[in-house]
C-alpha cells in the first residue's frame, strides 16, 4: 500500500483519537492496539516518512496516559495477559521459531550423541543421576527421582529454579543473543540425552508419559525464555532506524514483558512436578495433562496473538 493510501484510510481514525480523548481504560487499551498496530506497519514500509514519526509520538503519548490510568488495577491486570502480552509476543513468533529450531536441533544432538558414545549421558546428566536411576530401575521403580522429596519443599525448589532458568537465558541475551543460544542448546542435548537414556532401556514411553506431565510447560517455557533473550540480542544487533542503545532499551523492555509472562507457566509446571508427576496415573489422563498443556501453549502464545492481531487490524 503506498503512503499517501495508507494515511488516507486512517487519517479520520487517528483525527478522532486526537480530538475526543478517552480516560476509559478498556477503550484506551482498544485506542492503543489500534494505533500500535498502524505504527507496526508504518515502521515496516515507511521506516523514515513523517506519518511514522507521528504515530511514534501518538502511541508514545497513548501509552503513557495508559499507565497513568489506575482506576482499576484489575482491569490493568487484565488487559496485561489479554491484550498487552500477546500483541507484545506476535511481533516475536520469527524469533520464537527460531529458537525452538535451535533447541529442537540441539535435542536431537544430544540423541544422536547419546546413542554413540555410551559415556555422553554421564558427561551431560551427571554420574550420580544416572546411577541413582539406573537403581531405580533395578526397584522397578525407574522414575523414583520425583518421589524423593516433600511436596511442598519440591514445589518451591523446583519452580525457582526454572524461573532461575528462565531468567539466565532471557539475561543472556544481552550478548548479542549468543549467550540465549548457547543456553537453548544446552538445555535441548540436555534433553535429547535424557530421553534416550531411557529409549536405549525401553521406558522411552515410560519417561514420556511421566516426564512430559510438567515438561511440557516447562520446556516450552524456556524455548519462550530464549525467544526473550532473542530479542534482546536482535534489538543490540539490528538497530533499524533507532540508535543502538535506544533499539537496545525498548528490546529489553519487551523481552523483559515476556519473560514475566512466563512467570505463571513456571509455577504450574513446578505444582505439576511436585504433586502430580510422582503419582502413578493412567496413561490416557497422563496424555491428557500433556496434551491440555501442548494445546494452551500453542493457544496462548501462537493462535490467540494471531486471531487478535488480525482482529485489531481490522
């Protein structure tokens, strides 16, 4: 679409937001996803032209009076994980792909690494988990490991320290995204490692039917953490027309909203570890949990910020 068509369909919308202010909090937050929308596209296809620009200062304005807006802190609380966050995440799926690609990589590695030198899962997992394991086995118990701890002290331990994870890989991205990288790809031959410990003892679905009850939300958590710290690294690396320490603040500031946002999937996936994963259930109801947790996570941080962007743009 060319400039001058572009300004033409939205001039009275943009007009009319500029002459009948709102102190609504819900119609603010509709106001600023509009307006944040026509900038996204502005910013791609009239990077220098002065309608971006005027967008810039419109949305940067907007968006002050949206925080200062304090009327109903629930209705904020809402429109965080309703609108804010996954508008935020739809500008990040290239990003999200590509570190699911370099962790997706990495399992596979560690797979393949496994199956050749019988001494790489010791190397990654440790001596003494795998000999605890390998004992456990012999008991016929071969998953014991989540049964080894209270509930509650596991819980707590557990989700700090996924979120501990969480945070190292989103922080080191600030290293140009190598430092994310590298964390994404340990974590995946980390897990290609342990997946085929079990694969070569022929509990692979064994693992998969126990592990995968808080992995699913777990490992999909972290490859969203590497997304975070992705974008980080991009905003340092591809400036565009920002100068690079302004890039670099609005990159962390978005990376920042969507680690937070991981906040929650990190203490569900640490409930699910402690007291659910060390129960001995049914396999169609352990399928079920995994498959509930695949499908909010596709739901959430792909689908839904899809089908609201294209809802806003309209």
């Amino acid at each position: 679409m060319r400039e001058a068509l572009f300004i033409k369909r939205n001039a009275d919308k943009w007009r009319d937001m500029e002459e009948n202010p709102t102190h609504n909090p819900d119609e603010l937050t509709d106001r600023f996803v509009e307006l944040t929308d026509d900038l996204s596209y502005a910013r791609t296809f009239y990077p220098n032209a002065k309608v971006t620009r005027y967008l810039n200062g419109r949305a940067a304005q907007m968006h002050r009076g949206l925080m200062q807006n304090r009327q109903d802190e629930r209705s904020r609380f809402v429109t965080f994980w309703k609108y804010e966050l996954p508008l935020l995440f739809r500008q990040s799926h290239r990003l999200l792909a590509f570190s699911a690609g370099i962790f997706l990589v990495a399992c596979m590695l560690g797979w393949i690494s496994a199956a050749h030198d019988s001494t790489f899962v010791r190397l990654i997992l440790g001596d003494e988990y795998v000999n605890m394991t390998l004992e456990n086995i012999k008991k016929g118990d071969p998953l014991g490991v989540y049964n080894s701890s209270d509930q509650a002290t596991m819980f707590v331990q557990i989700t700090l320290n996924n979120i501990n994870v969480a945070l190292r890989t989103f922080v080191l991205g600030v290293f140009a995204s190598f430092g994310s990288i590298a964390m994404l790809f340990y974590n995946g031959v980390m897990l290609g490692s342990f997946q085929y410990f079990f694969y070569e003892r022929g509990l692979l679905l064994d693992s998969i039917l126990k592990i995968w009850i808080h992995g699913t939300l777990e490992i999909s958590a972290i490859v969203i953490a590497g997304c975070a710290g992705l974008t980080i690294g991009n905003s340092i690396l591809f400036p565009g027309t920002y100068s690079r320490l302004e890039s670099f603040k609005r990159g962390a500031k978005q990376g920042m909203k969507i680690a937070i946002g991981l906040v929650p999937i990190f203490v569900m996936a640490g409930f699910l570890e402690s007291f659910v994963t060390r129960l001995t259930l049914p396999p169609i109801v352990s399928g079920g949990i995994i498959l509930l947790s695949a499908a909010f996570i596709i739901w959430y941080f792909i689908l839904y910020p899809i089908s609201l962007n294209r809802r806003v743009s309209l």
